[in-house]
C-alpha cells in the first residue's frame, strides 16, 4: 500500500524501495548509507545520486 504522493519526500530511483519509504527518503541535507561489503550499498548510493541529478538535486557522493 502507497501513500499519497508527497513533494517532501526524495525518490531513491527504486520503486520498490520508495513503497517501503512510503515514497522516499524525507528530505535531509545529509544520508550515510553503510553496509558489509556485498551488501549492494554502492548500486543504492549510485542509484540515489543518479535519481537526483535526474531531479535537478544537487549531489556529492564521497566513498572511503
């Protein structure tokens, strides 16, 4: 089940993902996504910056 669409909300360029966040991430100037290696943390994160450029968001992704 999905909520209303809602503007305050970040889509994270996975549909499926977006259902579980009830649309997205809420909007935050700052996410630290983390995982064990393997954990396809890098196709979230690339995913994440890719659908944002897509909506004129700025991005900055540092990795260490």
């Amino acid at each position: 089940m999905r909520p209303p669409s809602n503007s305050s909300r970040l889509s994270t360029g996975s549909p499926g993902f977006d259902d579980i966040l009830f649309g997205g991430l809420t909007r935050s100037p700052f996410y630290q996504i983390e995982g064990d290696t393997g954990a396809e943390n890098l196709a979230l994160d690339a995913q994440f910056a890719f659908e944002g450029k897509h909506q004129d968001e700025r991005c900055l992704y540092v990795t260490l």
